[in-house]
C-alpha cells in the first residue's frame, strides 16, 4: 500500500498533537529519519506544506480562496463565501487579486467552484454566439 505526502502530513500532525516541544521534536526528528531518505527534500517539504491543509481538514476548517479581479472588503469577501455555500465562520480564507477576470470573484473550495467572474461571462457569451453562428 502506497502512503501519500497527504497522509504522512496528517500522520505527522497527530504524532505529534498535545505533546511538549522536546517530544514533538523527537517525534519529527524520527520521522525525518524515516522518511527522508525514502522521499528526499523535496518529499519532505511538500509534507510540511501539507501539514496546514491536515490541520484544517482535522479541525472542521475548510480551506476557500476567494479570487477577485480588484481588492474587495471583508463583507464582500464573507458574502462570496457564503454564496459558494461554505460557512465563512469555519473557512480559512484567502483573498488573490487576478485581474484578468475583469470583473466579480471566483470561489474556490474543496468540492466547488462559483465562477461570477466578468470574464466567465464573457467566455460563456462568446461560445454561444460562435455556437450560433454555425448552425
């Protein structure tokens, strides 16, 4: 059975749940003797940077990027989570500004995305009328 860098990061999470510095310390000192020669640096730190994600999934927290092509306040930003139907109160969000969306936010969330971009708009229109056009 194989073990993903996800499951090793959830793993390592636990190990080392409720317990003082230094045993925390040997407990991942062990860990990366274990581990790191099997998967190497670049294993090791896509481990670490799982461990938020783990952290999250085992906390009920769910993790939701709101893209918006301007900055946008933070009711607006609740609003657009609350529109993808996550709970903004239990969500760690995180804002990204992409311009090329012209226009309105994108929602992204573990099972969903909620695209009210101005540029989804756009590419939805232009594939109708090029649909259109052909018949």
């Amino acid at each position: 059975m194989r073990i993903g860098k996800r499951d090793l990061a959830s793993a390592l999470l636990l190990a080392v749940d409720g317990k003082d510095d230094s045993a925390a310390q040997a407990i991942i000192a062990g860990f990366v003797r274990r581990f790191g020669p099997r998967i190497g640096v670049d294993g090791m730190n896509r481990i670490v940077e799982g461990i938020p994600r783990a952290f999250f999934r085992m906390s009920g927290i769910e993790e939701v990027t709101v893209e918006t092509a301007r900055p946008i306040g933070r009711e607006e930003t609740r609003a657009a989570v609350a529109a993808c139907g996550a709970d903004p109160e239990s969500s760690e969000i995180s804002v990204r500004i992409r311009p090329s969306l012209i226009g309105g936010f994108r929602v992204i969330r573990s099972d969903r995305i909620l695209d009210a971009s101005v540029r989804s708009r756009i590419e939805r229109a232009r594939k109708v009328l090029a649909g259109g056009s052909r018949s």
